[in-house]
C-alpha cells in the first residue's frame, strides 16, 4: 500500500473517529441503541456543503451542521423520553426522517465542492503548506480530534458527565439520587449526534461534497470502531476508552484500505461492503475469542 493511501486510509479513520465517540455516548454511556447516526452524519455533510456553497463561512457552516446534528440527536431522545416510544424504534424513525430532511436541504441528491473553500483550504492553503496536501490534512484532523477526545474526557469528569453516565448505567439508581434521567438522555443523544454531525461536515469538505447516500451504513462503522478499539485496548477508565475507539476507527480503515489495495486477494472497490461485513463479524467475534485465550483469573477464590 502506497504512502498516499495510507495517508487517505488515517485521513476518513479521524474523521469517523468521531462518530465512534459519538457511538460510545450513546451505546456505552447512555445504553441507548441510536441509528439516528446514519442520518446525522448525512445531515451534518448537508448543511455544511449547502451553506459553504452558498457562501458562508466554512467554520460557520461547521458549526451550524454539529448544531443540526445535536437537533436530530435531541428529537430522538425527545421521542423516547416524553413520547415513550421505544429507544431503537425512535431512533429508526428519526433515521428514515431525515433521509427527506437531507433532500430538502441540499434541494438535490449532491452538492459538489470542488471550486468552493473548505476549513482545509482555509487554515492550508497551498502557497503557505509546505507539506503535501494528503500529509496536512490528516494532521489537522488529529489535532481536532485530541481536542474532542479532551473535552469529552473532561465532561465526563464533571458533576453533570458522572450524572450522564449514571443514567446509562443504573437509570432507576440515578433517579433515586435526584438525577433528572430525562434530560440526561436528551443532553447525551444531542452531545453523541452532534459529533457524528460534525464528522459528516468534515467528511463532505475532505471528500469535495455531500451525498445523499453518504450516511449508509455510518453506525456499522462506528459500532466496529467501538468494539475493535475496546478488544485491543480494553480498559475500564473512560479515559482510556476514548483512546480505544480512536484508536479502533483509524485501524478499522486501514485494515479496508489494506484489503482493496491488496492485488493478490482480488479485492475491487465494490467489495466494499463485503469487507465493511467481514470486519465487523470479526470485531464482533474478537471480546469472546479474547475471553477464552485469555481468561481473567479469580482473585482469591
């Protein structure tokens, strides 16, 4: 594999790494199986791509898309908690929604930004780099993503962080300590979705444009990140476990990139989803194989 698509391959795994944040919210932390995730991220590259191709600000467009990110997250956790409609199901509700909310959006299938500034071409602009275009932008997305590692890091350390994570863990334990499980689910759908959001915004300015496909298949993605990065790296403070998934994100796309750029397995770009498949049932099957080479041993019994 080429030095360019290994840059390629780190370049879209920080960017998913964030929507592997994003599901280990909503996941881990607050117990809550989201496929809002798949339209989030659309939405997010949507938004973005529309407003910078009008003109706006590509920083405001960035923010303006994590905002409509955390909506989308915030209505789904407002179906389950004050229309008591069952998590996943409103959640997939929320997904089929913004399919059409994405179309009206973009006013069509794509929106292409291939002539129009990116938050790349703005803080790298090609007379001041004097590094390869593939080399800086993936360093400039490892800094975004240690910022957004540190401040989840931070949150989750905070009264309303531990608040947060109580609700996933014991909801009726966490209502008995007055915590408002509610509102905890609601912050915590709008936080996780907001990200995801904000990875389709960076998404669709790395790639030259939005799609409306470009959301298919988002949560696998991010699901494998989680358990990839929680099998090689496990470990029970939260800390550590961002790390992991980070981690797991950037592994999960260059073990693609490895297989479709690998000419003696005969691997095509349209076996892309048969490799995404094979990849998650092995991260699927790797916490249990791991389980028994490697048995805890019982202290003292």
């Amino acid at each position: 594999m080429s030095l360019f698509s290994m840059m390629g391959a780190l370049e879209i795994g920080l960017i998913f790494s964030l929507v592997a944040l994003g599901v280990l919210i909503s996941f881990r932390i607050l117990n809550f199986p989201d496929l809002t995730v798949d339209g989030s991220f659309a939405l997010g590259g949507a938004v973005a791509a529309t407003l910078i191709a009008g003109g706006t600000n590509p920083f405001a467009a960035t923010v303006a898309a994590m905002a409509a990110g955390a909506l989308a997250g915030f209505i789904t956790g407002w179906l389950n908690v004050r229309l008591k409609i069952m998590d996943l199901l409103a959640s997939i509700l929320m997904m089929i929604a913004l399919y059409s909310v994405n179309l009206r959006v973009m006013g069509a299938p794509n929106v292409p930004l291939i002539t129009s500034p990116t938050v790349f071409t703005m803080l790298l602009p090609d007379n001041v780099s004097w590094l390869p275009d593939y080399v800086t932008r993936p360093l400039l997305l490892l800094g975004v993503v240690i910022v957004v590692k540190l401040g989840l890091d931070y949150f989750f350390l905070s009264q309303q962080g531990l608040a947060m994570r109580s609700t996933g863990a014991n909801s009726r334990m966490a209502r008995a300590q007055g915590v408002n499980t509610g509102h905890e689910i609601l912050a915590g759908m709008a936080l996780s979705n907001a990200l995801v959001a904000l990875a389709g915004a960076l998404f669709a300015q790395s790639q030259g444009g939005a799609d409306i496909s470009m959301g298919i298949g988002t949560i696998v993605i991010g699901l494998a990140a989680v358990i990839i990065g929680e099998t090689i790296l496990p470990a029970r403070r939260l800390i550590l476990t961002t790390l992991a998934v980070v981690v797991g994100a950037v592994l999960y796309r260059f073990f693609i990139a490895l297989a479709l750029n690998s000419d003696f397995i005969g691997l095509k770009a349209q076996d892309l989803n048969l490799v995404t498949a094979l990849l998650v049932a092995v991260a699927l099957v790797l916490p249990a194989t791991r389980r028994k080479l490697f048995p805890r041993k019982n202290g003292g019994a």
